[in-house]
C-alpha cells in the first residue's frame, strides 16, 4: 500500500517552525510521505503546494493566531476545487474554544500542545487512510 501524503505549512507571519519540524519527524518515522511547505504561507500558497503534490493530508501548525485568519478561506478554497483533503491543525496557542470553532469550520483534527506523537499519527494515519486506498487501487489498476 502507498505511504499517507502529508504536507505541513506554518500561516501568515507565524515563524515558530520548531513544532513543525518536530510532528514531521515522528510522521517520518512513522513511514509517512512528509513534505514541509515551509514558513509564510497564505491560505491560496498552502493549497496550491497541496494539490500539486496530491497530498492526503494538510496539517497546519500554529503558534500564533495567524491561522484564525488564514484557515476559513483555506476551507472555502478546499471545497471550491472540490478537494475533499482533511486538515488538520496542531500548536501551543489552541484552547478548547479554539477546538471548537476548528471544527465548526470543518477541520478533522486539531492537536493542542501536549498532544501525544502516537495520538497523531494514528489520528493522521485514519484521515490519510481513504485516499492512500484508492491510489493503491489505482495503480494495482494501470
């Protein structure tokens, strides 16, 4: 079966990619595809890096509160293509309020600090999971 395809971006002006870094590292060594879009992205840079890798899974990490910016029209965007990508959202600054609202707008997964690695990769791993079948599917198929 396919590796899980993640990408993983920091919004706007945010610059604290130390937690990014880290979550890539343990997807890594959890035989995930990982690939970091790196730090100042707007929500149109962040999907396009998306779409053109054909990622699994979008995951934002936020250490400021640039994403409560950024993040509803990354969702408008998603379901304008037509993308059904999960996303997901990690980072110090996330209260239970916070939690809510993400997932209100739609976000699959959200990862306050002290989030265990195990949790997210499995929570990760589950979202990734229907779209790594059918590229199996689709290259067993060709």
């Amino acid at each position: 079966m396919a590796q899980a395809k993640i990408i993983i971006g920091v919004m706007g002006v945010d610059q604290h990619e130390n937690g990014a870094v880290a979550v890539m590292r343990f997807l890594k060594e959890a035989q995930m595809d990982v690939s970091y879009a790196g730090l100042f992205n707007t929500s149109e840079t962040l999907l396009e890096k998306a779409m053109a890798e054909d990622v699994d899974v979008i995951g934002i990490s936020c250490h400021s509160w640039e994403y409560i910016h950024y993040l509803p029209d990354l969702m408008e965007r998603l379901k304008a293509a037509d993308r059904e990508v999960p996303v997901v959202v990690g980072g110090s600054v996330l209260t239970a309020r916070d939690h809510h609202e993400l997932t209100k707008l739609g976000v699959a997964g959200v990862f306050p600090a002290g989030s265990q690695p195990d949790d997210m990769i499995n929570a990760i791993r589950d979202l990734a999971a229907g779209r790594v079948r059918e590229r199996t599917e689709a290259a067993l198929a060709n």
